[in-house]
C-alpha cells in the first residue's frame, strides 16, 4: 500500500512538472503571422527594420523570441523577446520589430524562427507562406568618397565667398569714407576761399575810404 501511495505521488508531482510545458507549448502553437514581414531602411551605411503583426490565439499572454536568420548560411542576424498579449487584449496582436544592418549593398533573403525564450528551442518557422523574406540594401552616398570630397570643395568655396565679401564690403566702405571726406575738404576749401575773396574786398573797400577821407 505504501509503495502504491509513493508511486502515486510520484506522478502527481510528474503531472505538476509536465503541465507548464504543455501549456507553454500550445501557447506558442497558437502564435501566428497575420501579414507579411515588411522591411525598410536597409542600406550599406545604416542598419533597417524588419516589421510584421503577431497574433496571439491563447487566452493568456505569451513570450516568444523570434531570430533573424541569413537564408543561405543561418548566420543569426538579429534577435528579440516578444511578448504577445492574450487573444482578450487588442485580438492578441502586438507589432513584432527586429533591427540590424549589413556591410554591402544588393538582395538579400532571410529567415524568422521563434524560439522558446527559457530553452531557446526553436518553435516554428514565422514564414509559412514563402519561406524566406527579400530585403533590398540600397547604396548610401555617405560611404563614397567622393561625397566627401564635393563637400569639402563646397565648404572651400562658401569660406572664399564668404572672405572676399567681407573684404569687398570693407573697401567699399573705406572708399565711401574716403570720398566724404574729400567732399567735406572741397567744400570747406571753397567756403574759406569765398571767405577770403569777401574779406579782401571788405579790406580794399576799407581803404579806399580811408584814402577819401584824407584827401
């Protein structure tokens, strides 16, 4: 009877271990893509977004961590922890975002795993439709040389503009100045030629007078 009694607790304590793993297990089940993976801003310079909606078909939330992998050689390209609320919370949908970047330009094709966040065992593949998803790494100026090169002409350029405009501005005030002043001297000069021919007159009147008187 004791031997029937522990082997009855053994299981129990089975059943309590196993049930979590069961749950966790339908839980991931249940997630699911509701629209293609959309990617943008991938360039050679600077890293992009790979965006999709995930569903949640459970009545409790569930925690997924979904990896980007390189389709040819399942290189990890990014990873993430998502928490997908429960089917009462918004449909159960959350807007699932994995970032990174690449070195070179062109197509590429990678892949969406989720993973079981606790063991980091792969659940199902995010991409049942195509299997892989395309992403276009568009050229960036930035890394030409060139580009900085034209730039640094054009900074070149704008600072002589810049130096010839201040010191043109400068003469041209310098000549201004100077041509107010030689008006001022000409018209002083003439006032005090005019003022001098006046008093001479004044003076050759004087004497005349004196001269008429005497006689």
């Amino acid at each position: 009877m004791r031997n029937v009694t522990k082997l009855l607790a053994i299981v129990a304590v089975l059943a309590i271990a196993i049930v979590p793993f069961v749950a966790a297990d339908d839980s991931d089940a249940a997630v699911k893509r509701t629209e293609q993976w959309e990617a943008s801003g991938f360039t050679d310079n600077g890293g992009g977004s790979l965006k999709c909606i995930i569903q949640n078909d459970d009545t409790v939330p569930v925690t997924i961590r979904l990896k980007v992998l390189d389709f040819n050689d399942d290189r990890e390209l990014a990873t993430k922890d998502v928490v997908v609320p429960a089917s009462t919370d918004n449909e159960g949908k959350t807007v699932a975002e994995l970032n990174w970047s690449y070195n070179s330009s062109g197509t590429k094709y990678v892949k969406v795993y989720s993973y079981n966040p606790d063991t980091d065992e792969r659940l199902n593949n995010l991409l049942i439709d195509d299997g892989c998803v395309e992403i276009e790494v568009s050229h960036s100026i930035w890394k030409n040389t060139a580009t900085y090169i034209v730039i640094a002409i054009i900074v070149i350029v704008v600072l002589v503009v810049i130096v010839l405009y201040i010191r043109t501005t400068k003469k041209t005030k310098a000549d201004t100045t100077m041509a107010d002043k030689t008006f001022t001297k000409m018209h002083e000069e003439k006032v005090a030629k005019k003022s001098s021919s006046a008093a001479k007159k004044t003076e050759y009147k004087s004497e005349g007078k004196k001269t008429r008187k005497s006689k």
